[in-house]
C-alpha cells in the first residue's frame, strides 16, 4: 500500500518533501525505499511528457 501511494504521488508530480510528511516518515531512506519500486516507470512516462 505504501508503495502503491508514493509511487502515484511522486508520478502526478507531488512533492518528496509533502509525500514525506503525509507517510510520516522523517527520514529521506524511507522515501528513497518506498518510491523506488516504481522508479522506472515514472522516468518512462516523465519522458513520455516531455517529447
């Protein structure tokens, strides 16, 4: 559940330090272990945006 929600939150463009505060997590390794699941594919589609 936690990846699935920062993996959408960072994919529509929010914010690390608001996603951080939502989960409650002070530090960044946490965000770091939660958003990479999905890493790659939020690249892909930020790619996708920009050409």
């Amino acid at each position: 559940m936690r990846h699935t929600f920062a993996h959408r939150w960072l994919d529509e463009g929010g914010a690390e330090g608001d996603l951080m505060a939502l989960a409650g997590w002070e530090s960044p390794q946490m965000l770091r272990h939660y958003g990479r699941s999905a890493r790659s594919a939020r690249a892909r589609r930020a790619y996708d945006r920009a050409t």
